[in-house]
C-alpha cells in the first residue's frame, strides 16, 4: 500500500487534513494552543491524553488539541527538554544536577527533584510563551489556508510502469 506513496505527499496530505479541522479559528487556533502548552510540559507519553481530556473539559477543538501536542515527538523531545531545563534552571538559580556519588535512595530521589523541579518551571514557562504564540499566529493563518486550494497530487503509476518493464522483459508478474 504504501510502495507508491512518497514522504512528500504524506507531508502534503496530513496538510489538507489539518486545513479541513471544522470549526472556528478561534476553536482551532485554541485548540492548537493548548496541545502545544501540554506538549511542552514534561508530561512525555500522556500528552495526547491529558489534551484531550483537557480540551474535552474546556470545549476547545480536540483534534487541534492533539495536534499541537506533537510538537514534541520523539526527535524534538530531548532538545526541548533540555532547553527546558536550562531555563527552569537558570531561572531558580539551581547548579546543575550530577549524579550522585553514593547509590542510596535519597540521593536519587533528591538527583530527581533536582531535574524534575527545574524541568517543570521550565516547562510551564515555554508552554505560556509558545502557547500565546501559536494562538496567535494560528489564528491568522486558519482563514488563509482554509482558502487555499491544494491542487491534486499527481499519483505515479508505479503498478504500470511495473507490468510495462516485464512486458518488455518477456517475465510476469506472479
């Protein structure tokens, strides 16, 4: 199914479904922005949960919400976090944590509260600052996508092509 379908025209048809939400730009642009305020909080694995609970709760665009939480994935997570942390920590005048040099709980669990605390002020800062941001800016640019239209996507004839070169060839195609 997927032989024939190239990176570029997922990219392309995951953009017509995000310019296709219904609803409002505000909804929308709503919606976007809380996904992306969760999606900075240290919450790594109950995102998408915890936005669609809280959209769900607030009666923003749920979809929206969910996309917005992506902007932490996998790839971005680490340099988010750490950027994150960074700040948190820069901010409460913290050092930087190290590990510890003897293996008791207490000194884990204090190495934890020293990232954790730091990484959630952090956290919460950037999800205000990009939340407001991606409201923003997605409230003027939800009018002018839904006016766009994307043109079809020629579709390559890789099955054609395929039983053309074995008829040529002189094999079939079992």
């Amino acid at each position: 199914m997927w032989r024939g379908v190239g990176f570029i025209r997922q990219t392309k048809l995951m953009l017509v479904r995000f310019v296709r939400l219904r609803g409002l730009p505000e909804e929308i642009a709503k919606g976007v922005a809380l996904g992306i305020f969760i999606g900075m909080t240290p919450t790594f694995g109950f995102q998408m949960a915890i936005a669609l609970l809280f959209a769900y709760l607030l009666r923003e665009n749920r979809l929206a919400a969910i996309l917005g939480v992506w902007v932490t994935n996998p790839v971005t997570a680490p340099v988010i976090y750490a950027i994150e942390y960074e700040m948190g920590r820069i901010l409460l005048g913290m050092p930087r944590a190290s590990l510890p040099t003897e293996f008791t709980w207490s000194a884990y669990a204090d190495l934890g509260w020293n990232i954790i605390y730091p990484l959630w002020i952090g956290g919460i800062i950037a999800g205000i600052i990009l939340g407001a941001l991606s409201y923003f800016v997605t409230l003027r640019l939800v009018p002018l996508v839904k006016n766009w239209h994307v043109p079809r996507w020629p579709r390559r004839q890789w099955h054609r092509k395929f039983k053309n070169r074995n008829a040529e060839h002189g094999t079939r195609d079992e």
